[in-house]
C-alpha cells in the first residue's frame, strides 16, 4: 500500500485523479498509478499491488454532474488559492478521463482512468505491455490482469481509492502542497490556461513520508479545471516523470464488468 498511496496523494485530484502521482515513483516490479489529480486517476492501480475501488455513484451523481464550462477560472487570491480551488471543483465535476505515462528508467507505465464523483472508476493500467482493468462501483470493485477473468478487489482498497475522487483526503492533499508559484499562460488543445509549479511534500502528510514532487499544472482559463500535470520526483532511488491530461466528457459510463 506504500507505493500507491505516495503515488495517489502527490497528484492533486485523480485523481484519477484521476490522481496517479508524483515522486512516488513506480519501482519495475510495482508500479502505481495515482489519481490525487485527476485520476484517473489518474489515477490509481498498479497490476502487481492489485486494484483500488470506488464507491456507488447514485444517478444523480454520474453523468449529470458534469457541466464544467459554467463556472469562470478567475480566483482571487494566492497562486496557492488558484490550485486548491481548481482541485476542490474536481471533486464535484464529471465525468472525466485522464491519460498519465509515467517514465523512468526501470519502467513505463501508461494508465486511461475514468470518473465519475463522488463513487465510479474505471481504470485500465500497461506495464511494460502488461494490462490490468479495475472497476470501481459503490462499494464493489473488480480487477482484471491480461486475459484473465474479473476477481473481487478488497473492500479496504476500495475505500482507500474512494478517498481520491470523494474529498475524504483533501485535507491531507492540501497539507502537502507547499511553494506555489505562478508560471505564467500557456494553451492545451486550443484552449487558454493558467499555469502553476508546486512542490508536493509527503513529510506533512498525516502519515509523514520523505517523499518530495515537483508538480506544474495547467489550469484551464475558462472552467478553472486542470487539464494537464507533469510531476518529477525521485523513490527509493528511481527517478520518473510524470504527465498526465484531463478531458471532461458528459458520454463517460461506468458499468459493472461483464
């Protein structure tokens, strides 16, 4: 559970994310995948540390809820302010897909996440060429390595997953999150964003680790979403990059595996 959950609370969401996550870097024998970012994250499961899981998404919580291009990306405040408030708004909108490789010189790792908060997940994570599927609904999960067949996910992974996308951790992720500065305007896909760099710094976790990230994240103008990270980060000796991107997309389902 180490790896992952370095990997999961570096990312800002998703993540997803759709975490995913930076520093926590992936060793070749087990990788991860966070999604404190945008999860899908970013989001979140590594074939040889098994599978985390989400919890059911009512139907008022799944793919009506997401709307993202409503509300304006103007914060007042810190270049802090902006990050935290562009992290809390993807706790409530979806659903989305995060695309995140992470490289390093043992492995590369390429994860496809989808959300839908507070409660659905769906992630397909290769390895080296090896795939594995989680699916995450209420207080179900399933996993899937290669061709083989769906096996019941561990109801404490689940919840552990859950705490990514639903806000259960946000005050733990916002701790960590130290010398935010503004990187200035960039534009990803077309569209207009605001740019970000932080440090992520597992030594203030509520659950210390000497874990430390750098994070730039593109924030879109226009709906205040993330739309793209790039971490870099160093574990147990590995050092690895991360990049991930967000797309928000109403059509995302998420179904029991069949």
């Amino acid at each position: 559970m180490g790896v992952i959950r370095k990997f999961m609370l570096a990312l800002p969401v998703m993540a997803f994310a759709l975490a995913a996550c930076g520093g926590s870097t992936p060793s070749s024998s087990a990788p991860a995948s966070g999604g404190a970012t945008s999860v899908p994250a970013a989001t979140v499961a590594s074939a040889a540390t098994r599978a985390p899981a989400a919890t059911a998404a009512s139907t008022a919580t799944s793919a009506s809820a997401a709307t993202p291009t409503t509300s304006p990306a103007a914060v007042s405040g810190s270049a802090r302010d902006a990050v935290i408030a562009a992290m809390r708004k993807q706790l409530t909108v979806g659903p989305y897909r995060s695309k995140t490789k992470v490289t390093s010189d043992k492995t590369t790792m390429d994860i496809v996440g989808e959300v839908i908060p507070p409660d659905r997940m769906r992630v397909a994570s290769t390895i080296n060429g090896r795939v594995t599927e989680q699916i995450y609904i209420g207080n179900q999960g399933w996993n899937k390595i290669g061709a083989g067949a769906w096996t019941a996910v561990n109801s404490a992974l689940i919840t552990t997953t859950l705490m990514q996308i639903n806000g259960s951790a946000f005050a733990d992720i916002e701790a960590i999150i130290t010398d935010v500065k503004s990187a200035g305007a960039d534009t990803v896909d077309g569209a207009k964003t605001l740019v970000y760099t932080y440090v992520s710094d597992l030594s203030k976790a509520a659950t210390p680790m000497n874990l430390k990230s750098t994070i730039k994240v593109w924030i879109n103008e226009t709906t205040g979403l993330i739309v793209k990270n790039e971490i870099s980060g160093t574990a147990a000796g590995v050092t690895s990059k991360t990049v991930q991107t967000v797309e928000y997309d109403k059509s995302i389902t998420i179904e029991p595996p069949k």
